[in-house]
C-alpha cells in the first residue's frame, strides 16, 4: 500500500543506512524510475506504471520484514 511505501522509504530519507542497500536494491530503484518516466511520458500507459511497482513494492516489503 502508498502507506507503507511512505513508511518505508522514510526511513532513507535523510540518507541510507550503512550496508543496508544492496547493489540490487540499487538497481531495482534505477530501474523503477526509468521505467516510470518512460511510462509516464505518455499518460495512455499508466497502467504500465502500476506494473513498474511490482519489484519496488517486493523489495520495500522484504526490507520491513527482516529479509
């Protein structure tokens, strides 16, 4: 949910916490955000972007449970 995606990215908001982003957690945000500008140049896919944050979502929801 929006919440705990806010919940969860606050977290980093001042600045990530040591060893905790991993390179792949990096490359799943690199990718999330180029795949949401280029979905989002064109308001006809939006619901390309709601698949964008499938691998976001898993990554913030493995994150809140330990993993």
């Amino acid at each position: 949910t929006l919440h705990d995606c806010e919940a969860t990215l606050s977290q980093f908001q001042d600045k990530p916490p040591n060893g905790r982003v991993t390179p792949d957690t990096k490359n799943c945000i690199d990718k999330f955000r180029r795949d949401v500008e280029s979905s989002m140049a064109n308001d006809l896919h939006t619901n390309d972007v709601l698949k964008d944050l499938w691998d976001p979502l898993k990554a913030m929801n493995a994150l809140n449970s330990g993993k």
